[in-house]
C-alpha cells in the first residue's frame, strides 16, 4: 500500500487526477473501497480521448476516513522496442490543494501495468 492520504476533513470534496506522459498511451480503472471492503465508486478512462482524467469522489471528506483508494494503470507504448520510457501520476487535492501525489516512471517495452491504494486519514 502506498503512504496514506490526508484529507482536510472540513474541506472540500477530494478531486482525483490521473497523468500520464512521455505520449505514451494510458488506461486507468480507480475504485474507493468502503470500511467493509465495498466498492462505492468506480472511474474508468484513457488519456487518449477528449475527456478530462480528472473526477471528484462522491463522498464528502470527513466520510472518507477509512475508505481506500485504488488504482490501476496500463501503459503502453505506441511502437514495441528498447529505449522507451513511461511515466504516470494519481494525484488527489481538496479545492485546488494537493494532498497526495502518487508518481511512477521507468523503461517501457511495451506495456507496463502498475496497481496501488492509498488509506484515507
């Protein structure tokens, strides 16, 4: 598990942003896990089509405590080969403000796949 996240509990609802660089082509599926385990919501998308990487939780701060969040990401490379190199970032900020910035990068020959969660305190 990656370190937790912090959220201002009195703040405004956690933003989720998902990047990824080097023109690279990306997927992600994030999911929030309740106390119990529960999915209670689930974000899908790509970097390579019109729509913002980027969505609010629908929960509001002081009721994430304790939830998780996770993510899974897919990296591919346009051309198969040595020498590529991806990166990727999960970033989660309340009203303009970053709480946690998970990033990953490295060598990329062909695809890489990268899962992770990080606990809400």
């Amino acid at each position: 598990m990656a370190a937790d996240t912090e959220l201002d509990k009195a703040g405004a609802r956690p933003e989720v942003e998902i990047t990824f660089g080097h023109a690279q082509k990306g997927y992600y599926t994030v999911d929030v896990f309740d106390a119990t385990g529960t999915v209670i919501q689930t974000e899908r998308g790509r970097n390579a089509d019109h729509v913002e990487d980027k969505f609010f939780l629908k929960k509001d701060a002081a009721d994430l405590v304790g939830h998780v969040l996770s993510w899974d990401l897919k990296i591919l490379a346009p051309s198969d080969g040595p020498g590529q190199t991806y990166s990727a970032e999960v970033i989660v900020s309340q009203a303009g403000t970053i709480r946690q910035r998970f990033p990953c990068s490295g060598d990329l020959d062909g695809v890489k796949v990268i899962f992770d969660d990080s606990m809400f305190t």
